[in-house]
C-alpha cells in the first residue's frame, strides 16, 4: 500500500493511563507496509486497539483481501474497503466519477469532494494541479478505457484552469529538481510500441469524440500534451514541443499538423498512439462504469471480460537483476544533465539509462545479456527488448569517465544484484545493507533521485538488510 496512512475521522477512547494523542496511537501500532507497495487501500471503517500492532496488522490484511476494486467493476454499496493498484489508478477512478456525476455516491471519496461544494471544474482542477506529474498517465488511462472520458475530463476546466494545470504538468516534466509528488499512474503498454518522436505532440484521433474539436486551444493542447507525455515523458523538455503548444494555443480551429521529422502515416486515419492505449473508433467499446450506490443513473450493464492488464499496471511486480544497482546511473544523468532533446536526433530518457547503464559494467559476459534489467529497459522506452538502444554517448563517454575517477566509483559498483519493483508510478531498487558502498554514499551516487521528469516515474533505493 502506499507508505503513508492518512485518517479522515478519529475517534480515541481513553483508558485511565491512555495517551489523548490519537495520531500517536496510530504511528505506534506502525500500520504503514513495508516497501516498495505503492498499492492505495481506503477503509470504511475500522477499530483498532490502540497497542495491539499484531491485531491491527491481521485486520487490515483481512480488509485488503476482501477489498473491492473500483477500476475493475461495479462496488457494493456496503463493502468495507476498496483497492487502488496505485495511485494514477485512483486519481483515474475519481476524474472518471467526476465526469460522470457519480463520485457524490462513492464514499471512499473525501467528503468535500462528494458534497461538490466547489464545484466540478474546480475539484478537477485541484486534484489535477495538486498531482501534475501523474496528469498524463491519468489522461491516457481515460483514453484506453474511454476516449469521449478523456475529451470530457478536459472540458470540464475552464480555459484559466486548463491553462494552469497545462503550465504545471510542463513544469513537473522539466524540472530536473522538483521533489517527489503524491501520486497515481496509467494502464498502458500494449505489446506493439508506438512510434515516437521525442519532442513532438503526437496526432490527437478525430475519430473519437470529434478528437476533442470542440474543446478550446488550451483544452486540445492540454489532451494532446498528456497523451504525448504518457509515451515519452522527456519530450517536455525539447523548445520545439513548446513552440508547437504556442502554435495550438494560438490556435482557433484544428491545430496545424506537425511538419519536419514526424512519420508518414499509410493509413489515411491519423495516427493512433497504441502505447497510451487509445481505442480506433472501429474498436469495440469498453462501456464499463462504476457502481452508482443507488445514486445518480443507472449503472450500465457489466462487461463479458476482464480489462486488459499489462505488465507494468499497478505498482509493479518483483524481478530480481544481478544488475540492480545500475539504476544508480539515474543520478548520473541529473549530474550530466541528460538525456539531450534539442539536438538533431532528440534522445529518450529510458534510451539514454540504457546506453549509460551499459557503458558501467566492467564486463560484458555471455550472461549479461540474458538479464531481465535490459528488457525493463526497453520496454519502458516502447522498444521490442531484443532492440538495443539507439543512444549513443559518443563524447560524453570521456566525461562520464572523468566523473566516475574524481568521485572514485569502482564498475563494480554498478553491478550488484538486487530486486527490481517497476511500476507505472515508482521503481524501486531493493538492495541489502551490507552493499552499501562508501564511495557511492559519500557522492551521493546511492541517493534517492526522487521524481525524474525524463522518466516520468519515483525512482527509490531501500536497503533494508535483505536483496
């Protein structure tokens, strides 16, 4: 679950010797799981005793097998808990409920969400605002479960609150230094990558709820800047995806398409980002809806089929590497300002990783290749893993080395193994703490990168005494 546990409402019964500190009382019984769980389970309600860790524990274990899943299926009106996968998921759940009118019935949400006292644009606006690294992820979850979701989610701002969370979501992908926000993600990776053109915003269908043509400048270019993001996060750094926002917000119609370096497309449809997992309008129709709790319409009636799950939904799944310590050269980018997209050939962020990661090991044995950490890599980056990376470091390679000789870091101190938990909002490295090295700690080498706009995800480091 996530790894922090927030109380809505609180009531303490004291006994004669007992703390008043009800927020104390929570911290001692030490409910937060260990990491790395990104999963977010919200509770009706529950009674704790206030020093029995062992029962709380077992009662919030019995609540999260039993809970509902909004994104999944309709949720009885009666049940005790849901269950996010993480918290792009649950931010995707409550834009959808938002649109739809339903979230006033939906009790797992704050109160002042469900009594819309501000307001349906602005809810939106500030659930969007107060989480700008996860807008994009949430948008192509829209797309994939319900293209006309996505459109109504953005015409649901106004053009000043469109036009804010457009300004922040380009600054949380920019800025190499923001610290890590709260967070949610996006269902996407179906096995065929797209095309991507870091640097560019990617063609927004028409064939689906008039391709968002009815929404202002600001909202298209606010779509089509999420969709864009949601493949390549490192594109928000290139001048020339910002020119092309100017161009769409000075725009009164249908944005000029994109000239110069973007592909040819055969079919005479426009191109359909696959990898957000955007539905051709001659797709069949995912026309699920969350329960209503008697509130609201009726809901519509229930799929025949699960939806699709890809390999990086939800908070991941645990993969051991021999090489888990090369994420470390996430650091080595911020240091080295990577990846670069304004030259002729712009670079993505999970391409530049790879093409430093293997530069790191000091050898290259037969058994290297087999290792899962290079088919997490590329198809992060959209690539068929047996691809290797087109970035090359060329002179950067002799700055890179300097780098590591003033800072004394060993090629073996990239080469440890460890767990890998990669999901669509974190990666998280597990590492032991007798592989704790001085030289990577003393530089900060070992340090938590945090948010990393290039890539879009939380990247973290636990040492917690086991690999």
């Amino acid at each position: 679950m996530s790894d922090s546990v927030r109380v809505a409402r609180m009531r303490l019964h004291r006994t004669r010797n007992g703390s008043s500190d009800g927020h104390a009382a929570i911290r001692a019984l030490d409910l937060v799981p260990p990491a790395p769980d990104r999963s977010v389970l919200v509770i009706r309600r529950l009674s704790l005793p206030a020093d029995d860790r062992r029962t709380a524990r077992e009662r919030i274990a019995a609540l999260l097998r039993g809970a509902a899943r909004p994104a999944l299926g309709p949720v009885a009106p009666d049940c005790a808990a849901v269950l996010f996968s993480d918290e792009v998921e649950a931010m995707s759940c409550l834009t959808a409920d938002l649109v739809t009118g339903r979230a006033a019935g939906r009790w797992y949400w704050p109160s002042a969400i469900r009594t819309g006292s501000a307001g349906t644009g602005t809810t939106l606006a500030r659930l969007w605002l107060d989480r700008p690294s996860w807008v994009p992820a949430t948008l192509a979850h829209l797309a994939r479960r319900s293209p006309s979701d996505a459109v109504r989610a953005v015409g649901l701002l106004s053009g000043a609150q469109a036009r804010a969370v457009l300004d922040t979501v380009l600054a949380a992908f920019r800025d190499p230094v923001l610290p890590p926000v709260p967070a949610t993600g996006a269902e996407d990776a179906p096995a065929t990558a797209p095309t991507k053109v870091p640097g560019r915003l990617l063609a927004l269908p028409p064939q689906w709820a008039g391709g968002g043509a009815d929404l202002p400048p600001v909202g298209r270019a606010l779509l089509t800047l999420g969709l864009t993001l949601a493949v390549t996060p490192s594109a928000a750094r290139s001048s020339r995806l910002g020119r092309e926002i100017d161009d769409l917000l000075r725009s009164a119609s249908t944005p000029r398409p994109a000239t110069g370096n973007r592909p040819t497309v055969a079919d005479p449809r426009p191109a359909v980002p696959d990898h957000v997992g955007i539905r051709s309008a001659d797709a069949p129709a995912d026309t699920r809806r969350p329960a209503t709790d008697g509130v609201g319409p009726e809901p519509e009636p229930e799929p025949t089929r699960e939806p699709t799950r890809h390999r990086w939904d939800g908070w991941g799944t645990a993969v051991e590497s021999r090489f888990a310590t090369l994420f470390y050269a996430v650091n080595l980018m911020t240091w080295l300002d990577l990846p670069r997209v304004d030259g002729p050939e712009p670079e993505s962020g999970w391409a530049t990783l790879e093409a430093l990661a293997r530069s790191l090991l000091p050898t290259d044995p037969p058994t290297e290749q087999q290792d899962p950490i290079w088919r997490i890599l590329a198809e992060l980056d959209g690539r068929d893993p047996p691809t290797p990376t087109p970035v090359r470091l060329g002179a950067l390679t002799h700055q890179l080395n300097g780098l590591l000789d003033r800072h004394r870091l060993a090629p073996e101190v990239f080469a440890q193994p460890g767990t890998l938990v990669v999901g669509r909002t974190h990666i998280d490295v597990v590492l032991g703490l007798h592989q704790i090295d001085l030289a990577a700690r003393t530089c900060g080498l070992d340090q938590d990168p945090g948010w990393v706009p290039a890539l879009g995800r939380i990247i973290a480091f636990h040492f917690d005494g086991g690999s």
